[in-house]
C-alpha cells in the first residue's frame, strides 16, 4: 500500500529539500524510493535522515510539480532535518539499510519520533483530484494531450463541488502548467469554479 | 469546502446507524444535509445529537452503498450515539439549529467533544478512487453505462498501483455491484488486481 506523502531533507549545509513521495510504510520502517539523480536522495545519504510529512496540504503536491518547491519548515526534533509547517503530522526517521538501483534505489528508513500537529477532517474529494492532476502535470511530456483533456474533465467536478480556497489555488496552477505545455487544450469549463 | 465522513446515529430504541456523509465543518460547527426521508433526519431530530467519523477505512462507504450497513461501533462518550471502532477521530455533536428543506434540511450542529483514535498517515490514491467509484455505484441508476465504465477504468489504475487489502475489498463490492446492475459492462482489467 501506498501513502502520497512529502519528504523533506536537508543538505550538509543545511539546505532544506521538499519532494512529494510515495512510501509504503509499516509501525517500524518507511520505504523510500528517490530517483537517481535527486536531492533527496544526495541528502539521506549524506545525513542519514529524512522527515515524512503527513499533510493534507494539497498546495505543495501541486506546486512542487509547477516549480514551486519552497515551502516553510521548521527543524526536526531528533534528527537533522526540518519539517513541514503545514502538515497534520510528521515522522523523523533514520537510513536503516540501502539496496542500490539504477534509477530508483531502495532507501530503508528507521521511525525515531513522531509528533501530531492536527487533526485529519475527513476525506475532501477536491484534494484527491489535485493530487491526481499533479500526477499528470508531472508527466505532461508523456501522456496524450487528449487523455489529459478527459481526465482533468474528470477531476474538475471534485474541484467544483467540494474545494476550499488551498485546493482552488492548487488547480489554478496546475491548470497554468497544462496551458503553457498544450496551450488551449483545455475548456474554459475546467477552471474549477463553482458552476 | 466538503469532507466526506460517516455519520452515525442513534435512535430512540438504541439502534445505531451508519451513513457516509459529505459535511461543512468550522472549528464550532458542523453542518450535516440529510436526505429526506433518511434514518440519519428522524434520528438526530429524535436524539438531538449525531457523531461525525473522520474514518480513511472505505470499506465503510463502499459498504454502505451495496448494501453493508453494519459496522462496528463503541458508545459516543457525551452525546446519546456511536462512534465507528475503525477512525482515526471522531466529534460528538448537538443540533443547534435546522432549517427545513422538502430535499436535504441542513442540521446545523454543535461540537461538543472530539477524540484521536489513530495517525493520518497520508493521502492514499486507492482511497480516493474507492470514494469515487462509491459515488458512481450509488448513482448506477443515474448515469449512462458508457461513463461509468470509463471512469472505472481510469479509477482502477490507482488500484492496482496503490491499495492495500481493504481498499482492494471495498473495490470489489463496488465492481460486483456494477456487474449486477450492467452485467459484461466492465472488462475484466479493471478488477484492481496488479498487473
């Protein structure tokens, strides 16, 4: 099972990195999967630590896609690290073990603090679809411009009926990212207002 | 803004139900839209109070669109109810106010006690595409084949990329219940199991 979570690192000089991850996770250990090259993973070897934020936050998952990858952190606790502001919880771990991989190496991580910092307010369908539209933006050089079409056709239902203004914005930059690529793909009925 | 959350409620004999509801929620306040008729309307009207799960398990809300309405539950620890067993938080709340509606009467309703039972361990893309294919099968009678079965297609992807047991559990119910009401309509990719 997967979890969409956003890793944050810290460089030797203490340079703070944030990227969206998928990890899988059990009650002792989280499996990252960084691509090679990246800075997360540059910075866990060099650290031997990273932050797994749990945030709702659907605003970093669109903007790191769309070149926006700074985000306000506060230190770790235990490791050397930071950690999201806006995150409903956040796990400080260790680099356990490592199995190597061209592309995409395997990074065994320890759980050694974790803290709360809010409350989960249930499932918001908006969310999911921006998290969804930042997958695509993410592969806009790969897919056919008529599936993006369909499927962010798809998605801007949830925008419309169930965001709030984090989710709004979240769209309106991925919706930019998609005109700059394709400009005029996309109908001027996916801007994600309430109809 | 809307979470999708579970609602349970209690009526007068004791009996407990369970109802996925999408909900407006301030930091006082939350607003519950029960259809009418509905168990969820004449229970908080007879009780006065209903509790309000922020659960991620979406066995429940695939559940109870196919017909699996019982889930276990605890007693509510203020109000007169239940909470679900399986979510990560739940808040008690007393109706404060309605305004009629010969559709979805809005309950305006007060918190009056919250609870952590579990970790938000971030966002879940197989989650997500249960709590859509879950609004597709409760309107099966609605929508036209053709577009269900290409959002199920485009759901499953999620599926079979990032669910666990549960997730794939919930998936099945929703795919038998299309398969009932439009037999042959879904190819046997879309069964969620990894390729």
């Amino acid at each position: 099972m997967i979890h969409e979570t956003v890793v944050t690192t810290m460089s030797p000089e203490g340079i703070v990195h944030v990227a969206p991850m998928g990890v899988v996770a059990d009650a002792r250990t989280i499996l990252l999967k960084p691509f090679r090259p990246s800075a997360t993973l540059d910075n866990v070897l060099a650290t031997g630590s990273a932050v797994v934020n749990f945030t709702t936050d659907v605003r970093i998952f669109a903007g790191c896609v769309t070149g926006r990858k700074e985000w306000p952190t506060l230190p770790a606790e235990v490791v050397q690290g930071a950690r999201l502001v806006s995150t409903l919880a956040h796990c400080e771990v260790r680099l356990l073990e490592q199995r190597d991989d061209p592309q995409r190496p395997q990074l065994l991580m320890q759980r050694v603090h974790e803290v709360r910092h809010g409350d989960f307010q249930g499932f918001n369908r908006a969310q999911s679809a921006v998290l969804e539209a930042a997958v695509l933006v993410s592969r806009l050089g790969m897919l056919e411009p008529r599936k993006i079409a369909r499927e962010f056709e798809y998605l801007h239902i949830a925008i419309a009926k169930t965001a709030g203004d984090a989710e709004r914005l979240a769209w309106r930059w991925l919706l930019t990212a998609v005109e700059r690529h394709h400009p005029g793909l996309l109908p001027a009925a996916v801007s994600g207002d309430a109809p």
